[in-house]
C-alpha cells in the first residue's frame, strides 16, 4: 500500500503520501518562517510546538487528497535525524503512533540520505540516474562532497571546515538586513548588482581535496559592510555586495565540484541537492562545469530542494526496494546522525 512521509527535522512540517512506485499521491510543506522571523534565527522550542501543532491537519489533509485512511497505508516513514532533537520527537513519535494504530511498519529516514536520493524520484530524469553519482549537498546545515556508491553507501569526500553555504547566505542576509531565509533575498539582489565591485576572497579555490570554508568569505562581507558610512546600506550597494558575495561562492563551488569529480571519475552525474540548490546563478555554473566534464547536471525542481516530505518518502521507498528498510519502531531520534554512518556505508568512515 502507499506510504505516508513525515518531515519535522527543523522549521519546515511537511507531509507527503507516495504510491509503492513513487508516484506521488499528496504533498504538503508548511514553512514555520514567519514563526521565527521576529527572533532572527529558528528557535528550537517554538519550532517544536508548531510541528506538533500542524502535523494532525497536516495528515488529514494528505490522506483526503489522496483518498485514503491510515488503514489504506502500507507503511509510515519520518525524519528521525540529523536536526532538532524537539521536532525529530514531534515527528518520529507522530509517525510511530500512526503506524502503531495501523498495524504497519515504521521507517526511520536520514534526512541527508532524503536531499541524497532525490535526484532518482521517478520522472525527474528520464531513464533516472545511475549510481555511483557525485552529490553536492548545499543546505543550511551541511555542505558536503558525497560518493553515492548506491542507497545506503555513501563516502564523504570534502565537506565545510566551518559555515555551510546555506548559512553564509544567512548571514550574509542578516548583515544586509534581508529577512531568513537569506539565499532567495540575496539571489534576487544579486541579480541587480555588479559582482565585481567588491573582490571577496574565494576561501580555499586551486587547493587540493575538496573541502570548503566560508567563515572568511562571511568576514569579509562584514568588513565590507562595516566600512560603509554609517546609515541605512544604499539599495545599489546592498545590491553589489550581493552580488559579489554570490560570485565568490559560485566561484568556490565549481572550484571544489570540479575537484570532487577527479576524486569520483567514474560519476554518472553531478548531483546538486539541498535548499542552496535553489539558487539559479549556482546551478547555471555547475551545468556549466557538468557540460565541460560531459556528465549530466541533475538539479531537482526548486520545490523539492528545500526540505520536503516526498524526499523523506522516496528515500524510504529506495530503503525498502533494497532490502534495507528495518522496522524503525525502537530507533530514537539523533540530532547528528552523518550519512556514513547509514548501513552500507564502509565503517570506517567518518562523518
Ligand atoms: P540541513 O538539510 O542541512 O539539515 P536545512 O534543512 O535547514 O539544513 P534546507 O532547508 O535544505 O536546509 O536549506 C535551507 C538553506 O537554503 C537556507 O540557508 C537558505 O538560505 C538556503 N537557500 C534557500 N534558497 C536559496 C537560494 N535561492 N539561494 C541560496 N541559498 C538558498
Ligand atoms: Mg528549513
Ligand atoms: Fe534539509
């Protein structure tokens, strides 16, 4: 029967009913942001309170739009972790009792493993993608070079030595007074404004591995920022720092993409996943960089880059159809739980 998808991991409550094929049934995203915008940042306490208090409608709605009751359901899956542990409760608990109440099973889903294996939702590419990919995660709490060797096998190859990307999009919205999230704001500034007014530094380009920094890119925009006269930022300056800023990461991206794929010469593709993966000037230059490695780019639609329930689904439905799914019924939510830490991935690995 269909499965019912949870997702409560931070300041996103989303539900989603997929069909055993992957054919979505039912898909609902509630963004929390307005919830936390007077604070500055998600505030893990309020974050908790909301999933609890628009989960149940949530689910309703989902199973209306489907057509279904919870008996109709052939399984239940929920976020169990990495993110906040109030949310991770709030989900996985809701997700258990339901599957409790129905007599099916209940699947614990990485949300990492979700933005990792959203690229094979069925239709996105035709023919789908082929293992063993290149995953470039770029979200607000990660920023990763990932080997996807199949599902549940998956070496990190470089990751941030400090920020994520998504965070320094945070940032760098926050020092320019833009609301959160920051990466839409910033994109669209940038768009009006001249990248090289400011020359930001391009922290770590030319070295070798794939690791990436962003605290000295972030400072260097404060710097920027902080030598202006005193007084509201000029809309045209705000708009050149954008753009500049966006240029510099771009510039980092492909950089650190392009040796990640020296590391990873047999990758089918360039994957591009996480809620940075929404940004257009960046998934232009990764395309570009795909092109001149002749692999394919595969960027999900923008609404399945930001967190969601059928990336949550989907990855349950990979875990089953390769006899990895375990009942979850037992597993706690872990606030840090890295991708190689998933089964199937070498144990020797660390995240
Ligand atoms: P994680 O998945 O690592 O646990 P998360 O769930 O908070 O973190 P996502 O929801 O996947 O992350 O992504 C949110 C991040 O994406 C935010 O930092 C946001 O600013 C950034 N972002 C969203 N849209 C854009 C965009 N158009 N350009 C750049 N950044 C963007
Ligand atoms: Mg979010
Ligand atoms: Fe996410």
């Amino acid at each position: 029967g269909p499965l019912l998808a949870i997702e409560s991991s931070c300041d996103e409550t989303a539900v989603a009913i997929l069909a055993p094929d992957g054919r979505i049934m039912a898909e609902h995203v509630l963004s929390q942001f307005a919830d936390h915008a007077p604070f500055g940042g998600v505030v893990p306490e309020i974050a908790a309170r909301a999933h609890l208090s628009h989960l149940p409608a949530l689910v309703s709605h989902a199973l209306a739009e489907a057509g279904l009751t919870t008996a109709d359901l052939g399984a239940v899956a929920a976020t169990t972790g990495p993110g906040l542990i109030g949310g991770l409760l709030v989900g996985a608990g809701f997700g258990k009792g339901l599957a409790l109440a129905a007599g099916r099973p209940f699947i614990a889903v990485n949300h990492l493993e979700g933005h990792a294996l959203t690229a094979r939702l069925p239709g996105l590419v035709p023919g789908g993608v082929a293992f063993p990919y290149l995953l470039l995660l770029l979200s607000g709490g990660h920023c990763q070079c990932v080997a996807v060797d199949g599902v549940g096998r998956y070496r990190r190859l470089g990751g941030t030595i400090d920020d994520a990307v998504g965070e320094a999009f945070d940032k760098v919205a926050k020092l320019l007074g833009l609301p959160l999230p920051g990466g839409p704001g910033i994109e669209r500034l940038a768009a009006l404004g001249d990248a090289k007014a400011f020359p930001f530094p391009r922290p770590l380009a030319g070295r070798a591995g794939c690791d990436f920094s962003f605290s000295g890119l972030k400072t260097a925009v404060a710097q920027a920022v902080g030598a202006l006269p005193v007084g509201a930022i000029p809309h045209a300056t705000a708009a050149d720092i954008a753009a500049s800023f966006q240029a510099a990461v771009v510039d980092v991206l492909v950089d650190r993409a392009g040796q990640a794929l020296k590391m990873l010469p047999q990758a089918t593709a360039l994957v591009v996943a996480g809620g940075v993966a929404a940004n257009q000037a960046i998934r232009a230059a990764l395309h570009g960089l795909a092109a001149r490695q002749r692999i394919a780019l595969v960027a999900p639609p923008l609404r399945y880059c930001g967190d969601n329930a059928v990336m949550i689904g989907w990855a349950a439905l990979e875990r089953l159809h390769a006899g990895l799914a375990q009942d979850g019924h037992d597993q706690r939510p872990q606030p840090r739980w890295p991708l190689t830490a998933l089964s199937g991935s070498p144990e020797n690995v660390s995240g």
